[in-house]
C-alpha cells in the first residue's frame, strides 16, 4: 500500500508535467492533464478505500535532510473520508477541464494551469496525509500557491487580479495562525510529529481558537470568507468546483484534525461553532441570494454550508460532554455534509461552467431559456440545486437530516432536565430551517431565471449544449446525489468509524442510550425506503396522467400575459426582482447600492440602473483595516529616504545596539 | 405505551382523506356565503370541477418545458406522502417511523419547490412574481413549523408524528409544559393559512393577478395538471389541517373508530373556522406577511422559556 499511495504523487506530477511540454495540439496537453490526473486519482483511491473499508491506516515515516520535522504521512480514517471527494473530485474535475479549456484553444498557459491543477490536487492529499508540523505547512502552502495561479489564470483582467491578491492575503493570514498553533503544540516535547502532540494544561482554549481561525480563513467562516466570493468567479470553472468543493474543506479537516489531538473538548467550544454556523449559514446564503454573478453567488453558498458543516460539529462538540447520541449524530452529519457538498456543489460549478461557455456571461439575469438549449447541463443543475436545497430524495437531505436529528435529540433527551444541548438543538433547528428555506429561495432563482422562461439577451440564442467531455462528469456526479440520497444507511455505516476516531474517547460518543442510536439508523433506512415508494408513486403518477389524457387536445398557446398582446422577453421577472422582498427586508444587512433611478416623468426615456451588493466584510472591516495599515506604515516611509549617508548612520546604530545588548 | 398501527383503521382514514377532503373548500365557500347571505355552492361542487378538470385535454405555453409538467406530479406525489405519514385520531399513521416529522416537511418542500419552478417556467412576470412571494413566505414559515413541532416533540419525547400525536392525550397537560401547546397551536393555524393560500394571508378568490400568490403560480396550468393541483390543494388542506386539530383535540377515546369519527369531525369544524376568519378579516398587505409570519415564529419557539424554567 505505501508504494501505491507513492505512485499517486509520482503519477499526479508526471501527468502534470506532460502537460507542461509544448505539444503540437492544446488536446493533448488536457489528455494529460485530465486523464492523466484521474489516471493517477484512482491509484490514489486505492488505499483509501482500503482504510475506510476496515484495513488498518497506513503509515510511513522517513528522515529528510531538513532541521526541523520529518517525513510523517499517515493515511487513517479521518484523512481518508476527507480523501475521498478530494481524489475523486479533482479526477471529475480534470476530464471536465479537457472539455472546458478546449474554450481557450492554443492560448499560451494552458499547459501551466494543468500542471497547477494536479499540484493542488497532491497538494490536497498530501495535506490530508501529513502527519507532521513542517510537512502538514508545507502541503498546505503548496495547496494554497497552487491554487493562487489557477486563480490567476485569466490574470491580464484587473479583476482577476485583485481576486487573487485578496485570496493571496487572506491565505497567508490564516496561515501565520497555524505556525502559532503548531509551535504551541510542540511547545511541550520539541517534535512536531503530530503523534508526539500533547496540549499543556491551559492551552486547550489557545490552541482550539488559533485552529478556528487559521483553518477558518481556509474553510470561509462568515467573516473570513472575503476571499471566496473573489476568487471563484476569477477561476477557471472546473477549478472553482474543486477550491469550492474540496480545497475549502481541508480547512474543516485541520479542524476536526486538531480537536481529535485535544485530549478533552471544552463546552464553550461547540457554542462557538454553533454561532460561527448559524452566522456562516444565514450570512452565507443571504449574500449568496443578492447576488448577479452566478459564481459569486454558488461562493456565498459555499460560505452556508460550510455553516451546516459548523452546526453539526457544534452539536456534536455539545453531546460530547453529555455522553449522548447526540455527539455521534452531529458529528456524523457534518462528516457527510463534506462529501455531499464537494458533490452537488461541484456539480452547480461545472454546470455554472458550461452555462458561461454558452453564454459568455455570468449574468444570471442576462440569462433565460437555457432549458431547451442546454437539456443535459440544466437537468444536473436542477439535480444539484434540488440537493443543496437538502430536499429528498438527494443526498443533501440526509446530512441535514442527521444535524436535525441531533437537535431534536438534544431537545427530547434533555428537555425535563433543561440541560444545554436542548438550548443548542433549539438554535440549530430554527437556523437549519431557516437556511434550507432561503436556499430553496436562492437555487429556484438561480435555475429559474437561467434555465426557465425565455432567453433575456440575444447572445442566448446562439447557446449551445456543453461537449460530452464537460457533461459526463457532471452527470456522474449527479447521479451519486439521487444516490446517495437513497442509500444513506450505507453512507451511515461508513461514516461510523471515522466519526467514532475523532475523539479520543470516540466509542463513548454513542452514548449509552444505544436505543436513540438504533432509532436514528432505522430513520436513515426508513427514509431511503419512503423515497423509493415516492418515486414509485410519481411514476405511477405520470402513468396514469399518459393514459389519462392520451386522445385528448393538447395544444401550444403564448403563456397568459393577462391579455397584453405583445409581451417581450424583458417583462419576465428577473433574478433581482424574484429576491426582491427578501433583500428589502434583510436591507439593513445586505446594504445594496442601487445606481440611477426609474424616470417616471410622462414621457419617459431610456433609463438605466443597477445595483451591486459588496461584502459587508470586506466593506465595513477588512478595507477599512488595511487602508489604515497602509496609512499607518505610510509614516515609516520617512526613513527610507534614498540618502546613503543617513542608512550607514542605520548601520552604525545598529551594530552599537548589538554591541551594547552582548554586554548587557 | 405502546403505538401499535390498526393498519384497516389507517387505510380507512386514508381512504377517507382521498375522498373528503374536497369537502373542506365546500365546507369553507358555504360558510362564506352565510356569512354574505347567500346560499352558496351545492356541496358537491369542488367534485364537479374536479371531474370536468380531470376530463379535459391541456393548453401548454411555448415557452414551457418539461419543468411545467413535472410540477403538478411533484405536487401531488409529495402531498399523498405527507398524507401517509400524518396520523388520525390518535392512530398511527401508514408510515411511521423516528423522526418522520423532517421528511414531512421537506416532502412538502420538495412539492413547493417544483411548483415554483414550474411556475417559472411559463417566463411569465405575474408567475414569477407569485413564485418570488411564495418562496419567500414559505421560507419564513419553515422555521416556525419545525420548531414549533420540536416542542411538541419535547412535550411527548417522540420524533415521530404518530407518536407525538397519540401521546397528546388528557393526562399531558399535567406536564408544566402544557401551556406552550396554545402558543404552537395559534401559530400552526398561521402557518395552515399561509401554505394553504388563504386569508389573510392569500386570497384564493381575487382575480387582480398583482395581489396574488398561489393561485397566481398556477395560471397556465391547465386540463389534468390543474386538476392535480386543485386536488393537491385539498389535499394539503386535509394535511396541514391535521397538524392544527391534532393539537386542537388531544382527548381520545377507547374506541379507535370513534376517535377517527372526532377527528375528521374537528377538520370540518377547522374548515367552518377558516370560512369565519375568510369572511371576517380582509388580507393583509404583502409587506404585513413576513411580521404576521415572524409572530407565527415566536408562538411557536415560546416552549422554550418552560424548558429554560427548569435549568433554572
């Protein structure tokens, strides 16, 4: 197995490398860079597999020539749940590149992203397997630059440059909070091996608060997720449904990574990640709601899953304590949350993907009528969107249904006794349902205005379906949304060991109330099979409705326009006007500017108006920040002067210090 | 206690919500018109233009696709399961099972979801306009109904709809909790007004396309998907119904029958109440919705303060 989890890397780099060589055609640099990534993708899942079906966790150490750590990866469950939709993800991915990059012909660089593409997908891996301080810093920055040049891959637009600069900024500020977290870590033995580790009393809370916004920033917690909304809609398609779905959660996993190095979970812990997950959640996808561009708005999204994700650990932090299921249902239902999400929302990226292809806009109100030009792409985007919605049959339902079930266990087992997981059910319950209403709101905007009604600007017209390349990945994943939505019992079983390692004490987390823990399985099973007869009775449905009106009239008519005769394409409600209640009622929040106003003089003339709605983050924190900071280092300026006698005069003052210190 | 289901009992009152519960909106239009000091409606009439509906061919759109016909499926698939995991007069219901509750209520919002795509679908303002207040209404309302049925599920330590509402019985309301069940209920019934498009939240009956919500959505449906849907409608009516009387009428008796008799009793008596508000109240401005819907909210979060007496 470790010669096999090896070759991963070897074949990942070399198929990156190949796309680096000036081929006569651009085609083959994608074969290389996309077959050959899920080429080596799937040598990589061998051993992962092999860990999640029961094998024992693979483990390598070598010495390397550096001063500091080692070469420590160690694959055991939790790497490889979290490995899974990395590996499999980034190969989908690639062959989905072949067919999105062939938009940009011979254009110089392609070969340069293709060779980034694989890096950041071993540098994903890696990161997962690292079992080392150094490594683990190493992996990450090599995932982080990574993905910085296929962020700035169109990098002759200004706006792609400042996207990247703002998620170069935001990276590195969360990762100077991991070299704080890992010297502390190592403060006690001098190793920065992670199974040397050990929390030195006190520190707990340090260490728990550095990780939350070191691995935050990562993840894009609700107030550190300025940089997502930037850098999605700047990189290339598949990309963005790989940082989206994948990259975001290694921030998750160095969560999760550092709370199964804690040998005891405080309470207040999983308040904070409840609160950062209903901020997370309600911020995320009241932003991604306001939102034209239709990547910046599947960011926002990401923003509130990454919430749902949050609610769950909290809840399953809380349980902890109180030896309940409820620890175990939380837990398994944001580890399930991870992969789901790297599904349907690598899916609406890649769908996002070919709708801009078609349509070169990311405008969703620009958009319309896509349905009927684009059949495949609108049919897994309507999949996906269903899923993210956490609507049944998808496999979105199943991880909200697990978070759900911890609360309302929070609630019944701990109601006579008014313990606090009844107050944290409470919370998560009312956040859950309000997140899954607005997302519905948000994702029947998306699919209606782009994909129903008719188109809104010409350049629709021209659209056409996405190529086979682009397609078959999507597809693929699509059909594991209605899959695993009908098979959650088996995801279920999976997922029970890793969630059970995480904590030290792990098998406590089922509780003693075994019963609870049965009945929640039945409910996963029962549920799957309710589905099934749903499906069923809407075929039945659609059976008797065929034979039903079989050798009636069945004729075509304009839509009812309450009898104006000559209704255009500009009448349909647009997205702006679908969320229109909702952003006037959030206005305090949202704050959108709006620019030029309706003429409603007589004789009216061409008007125009838009509005735009900026971060509240970046707005009201981060720019006021750093133009501060910028202002401030201004005054440093003064003694840089460019004058070489007053910098020997620097020297000098400076050796005299030093001297005055050594004898000091 | 055991809860063990009378499965004939089940089907029977199945049976019965699939043949009754058009006789709701009758119950509700013959109320309105004594009120109005009219004679209204033969009660049969919702089964009549059922069976026209049912009968007749379809007008499609141009612009719509296969979305548009899907929707009144999803609709009435989703509703018919909603309708078999809501039990009836203290019986199990046909499925029951842990926390059933959540996939109720997704099972409703994966039917509204497909309805408001469907009305999208026709690329007409007034259907996306109706689908825009719809989307936003019902976001708003899911909160209240599952918290408000946490609270029943705190009072009754159960997760499943059929237990919780078996356990609803005389001797609960010796629990101190027992007064948080008026708040839920009042905000239950805010929440049957609003997903059933009634007054005053919605005027089923007005025929300015720029005030409506529901019936606005359904305006190119036509032939058998309009037909689904009415059925749907009723259906829906019989459903979330349920949800309100269950609260409304928690005394059981010992014979199961009987019990089945009450309760379709009480959803009538509910219907008649419906006509009552419908002729007594007007509907609210639409910007009034969201503050009568956040007062829905906070009825039925209320249960929270008993549970905080006791941490106390």
């Amino acid at each position: 197995m470790h010669a096999v989890l090896v070759s991963y890397f070897i074949l990942s780099l070399l198929a990156g490398l190949l796309a680096l060589f000036p081929w006569p055609a651009a085609r083959i640099r994608g074969y290389f860079g996309g077959m050959g990534g899920a080429l080596a993708a799937l040598v990589g899942l061998i051993p992962v597999i092999a860990v999640l079906g029961g094998g024992s966790p693979i483990d390598m150490q070598m010495s390397w020539g550096l001063p500091l750590g080692s070469l420590h990866v160690r694959l055991d469950l939790l790497s490889a749940w979290f490995a899974l939709p990395v590996l499999f993800v980034s190969a989908l991915g690639g062959i989905y590149g072949m067919g999105y990059m062939q938009h940009y012909g011979e254009r110089s660089g392609v070969g340069v992203n293709w060779f980034f593409y694989q890096l950041l997908a071993s540098g994903m891996f890696l990161v997962l397997i690292s079992f080392d301080g150094v490594l683990f810093l190493i992996a990450w920055e090599i995932m982080s630059f990574a993905a910085w040049f296929l962020v700035m891959f169109d990098h002759e637009q200004g706006t792609v440059q400042k996207a990247g600069w703002i998620y170069l900024a935001a990276t590195h500020l969360g990762t100077a909070f991991l070299f704080a977290l890992f010297i502390l870590f190592a403060d006690k033995t001098g190793s920065l091996d992670f199974s040397t580790f050990a929390v030195a009393t006190g520190s707990a809370n340090i260490l728990f608060l550095l990780a939350v916004v070191g691995f935050g920033a990562k993840a894009g917690f609700f107030g550190l997720h300025v940089w997502l909304p930037e850098a999605h809609p700047a990189a290339p398609s598949h990309v963005s449904g790989v940082m989206s779905g994948v990259m975001i959660k290694t921030g998750i996993y160095g969560l999760i990574r550092v709370l199964t190095l804690c040998p005891v979970w405080e309470d207040w812990w999983g308040w904070l990640l409840i609160v950062i997950g209903i901020c997370s959640g309600l911020g995320g996808i009241i932003f991604a709601l306001v939102q034209h561009d239709i990547k910046r708005l599947l960011a926002y999204s990401s923003v509130e899953n990454i919430g749902i994700i949050c609610l769950g650990l909290g809840m399953g932090i809380l349980g902890m304590k109180y030896q309940s299921p409820i620890a175990f249902l939380g837990m398994a239902g944001a580890m399930l949350h991870v992969l789901n999400h790297a599904i349907f929302k690598t899916t609406l990226f890649m769908g996002a993907g070919a709708i801009v292809n078609a349509t070169g806009t990311r405008q969703i109100d620009l958009m319309g009528g896509l349905q009927k030009k684009m059949p495949g792409t609108a049919l897994v985007f309507l999949i996906a969107a269903a899923a993210i919605c956490g609507l049944p049959p998808f496999n979105g339902f199943v991880s909200e249904l697990l978070i759900y079930l911890a609360s309302y266990h929070g609630i019944i087992d701990h109601a006579s006794s008014g313990a606090y997981p009844a107050f944290g059910g409470f919370a998560v319950i009312i956040s859950l349902a309000l997140i899954g209403g607005l997302a519905a709101l948000c994702f029947t905007k998306v699919y209606g205005v782009i994909f129903l009604g008719t188109a809104r600007d010409n350049r629709d017209v021209h659209a056409h379906e996405a190529p086979r390349t682009m397609l078959f990945p999507m597809l693929i994943l699509a059909l594991l949304c209605l899959a695993i939505g009908l098979n959650g019992y088996l995801l279920l079983h999976i997922v029970g060991p890793v969630v059970t390692g995480i904590h030290p004490q792990g098998s406590s987390m089922t509780g003693a109330n075994m019963t609870a823990l049965t009945q929640a399985w039945q409910t996963i099973g029962s549920i799957s099979l309710v589905c099934c007869g749903v499906i069923a009775l809407a075929a039945l449905i659609v059976l008797i409705k065929f034979l039903a009106v079989r050798n009636r009239t069945i004729c075509q008519e304009p839509t009812w326009g309450c009898a104006y005769s000559r209704p255009t394409a500009k009448l349909q409600y647009t997205g702006t006007s679908f969320v229109e209640p909702l952003a006037s009622a959030f206005a305090s929040l949202v704050r959108t500017r709006s620019k030029g106003d309706v003429d409603s003089s007589y004789f009216p003339q061409p008007e125009s108006m838009s509005t735009n709605t900026p971060d509240l983050f970046m707005n009201g924190v981060y720019l006021p920040l750093f133009s501060g900071c910028s202002a401030l280092f201004a005054h440093l300026r003064r003694i840089q002067n460019g004058r070489i006698h007053v910098y020997i005069l620097y020297i000098i003052l400076a050796l005299c210090g030093i001297i005055v210190w050594s004898f000091a | 206690m055991e809860f063990r289901m009378n499965a004939p009992l089940a089907l029977t009152g199945l049976a019965a919500a699939l043949i009754l519960s058009p006789l709701l909106r009758s119950i509700i239009n013959r109320t309105k018109a004594r009120f109005a000091g009219r004679q209204g409606q033969v009660m049969l009439q919702p089964y009549f233009e059922l069976h026209k509906l049912f009968q007749k061919g379809s007008v499609y759109s141009h612009t719509s696709t296969w979305i548009f016909r899907a929707g009144p499926v999803v609709e009435i698939t989703t509703v018919l399961a909603a309708l078999c995991m809501i039990p009836l007069g203290g019986n199990p219901a046909l499925i029951h099972f842990n926390g059933d509750l959540l996939l109720f209520v997704y099972l409703l919002g994966m039917g509204r979801f497909c309805t408001i795509l469907a009305a999208m679908d026709t690329g007409s303002s007034f259907e996306g306009m109706g689908a825009s207040r719809e989307a936003f209404f019902s976001a708003l309302a899911e909160p209240s109904l599952l918290i408000g049925l946490g609270g029943i599920a705190a009072l009754t330590h159960s997760l499943s709809l059929s237990e919780m509402y078996g356990r609803l019985n005389i001797g609960i309301l010796e629990s101190p909790m027992a007064p948080a069940l008026v708040f839920i209920l009042f905000a239950f019934l805010i929440i049957f007004l609003t997903e059933n498009a009634r007054i005053p939240v919605d005027d089923p009956s007005t025929h300015l396309e720029l005030t409506m919500i529901h019936e606005v959505m359904i305006l190119d449906h036509s032939g058998f998907d309009l037909g689904l849907i009415e059925y749907a409608g009723s259906l829906k009516l019989w459903v979330l119904g349920l949800l309100l009387t269950g609260l409304i009428l928690p005394l059981h008796t010992h014979s199961a029958e009987l019990n089945l008799v009450l309760a379709i009793g009480a959803l009538f008596l509910l219907a008649v109440c419906v006509g009552v508000i419908e002729s007594t109240m007007a509907r609210f401005k639409l910007i009034r919705i969201p503050q009568l819907l956040v007062i829905a909210f906070v009825l039925a979060a209320l249960w929270i303060i008993w549970i905080a007496r006791y941490s106390a």
